[in-house]
C-alpha cells in the first residue's frame, strides 16, 4: 500500500464510514473504484482527489503527501460564505437556524 492509500483508509476508518459511502459521496458509480485507490492499485483524477479532500475535510497537500497538519478549521455560524456540512452534506439553512437558537439558550 502507498502512504496515499494509507491515509485515506485511515480517514475514512476514522469516520467510520463504508467504502460505498465515500465512493458515493465523491460521485463514483463503483465502489470498486474506491477500493482500488485504498489498495493502492490506482489512484484518483485531481478533479476526484479535490472532492474527496472537501468530504473529510483535508487538504489535498495532505492526502498526497501527509505535510499538512490536520488543524481544525474553525468558522462562525454567522458567517453567510461559508457552506456548513455534516457527514459530507450540506447543512439546510432552517437546521443552521435551530443549531444557532440551541447554542442561545433557546433564545430567537
């Protein structure tokens, strides 16, 4: 296995996600695709290793050559340009809204 495939085993097992589900995420039509990349026998298209950078939440400097520190990304729930996800999808805006009212003490 190549220090690629490695790392991106280790972060799918981190997340205790199923190969389907990252291939899913990232668009494949087969899981098999997928599995190659962590067996080390293929690798993705940059187009494809972008995507599965955004699903867990790392640089692709990192996937490719593991130099990045995996640093939480901080951002405020206030903040309009930014696009909040959970498990790869998007947060709707009404969910965004609830979250906001918890962390208020129930307040609107």
């Amino acid at each position: 296995m190549s220090e690629f495939s490695t790392r991106l085993t280790d972060l799918r097992e981190n997340k205790g996600w199923s190969k389907t589900y990252v291939a899913k995420a990232v668009g494949l039509k087969s899981m098999q695709t997928y599995a190659n990349w962590e067996y080390g026998r293929t690798e993705p298209d940059f187009e494809t290793l972008t995507k599965i950078a955004k699903l867990f939440n790392v640089s692709t400097d990192y996937l490719l050559s593991g130099n990045k520190d995996k640093q939480p990304k901080e951002a405020d729930l206030a903040d309009k340009e930014t696009i909040f996800t959970y498990e790869g999808k998007e947060i709707p805006p009404e969910d965004l809204e609830y979250m906001k009212r918890i962390l208020r003490g129930g307040k609107p």
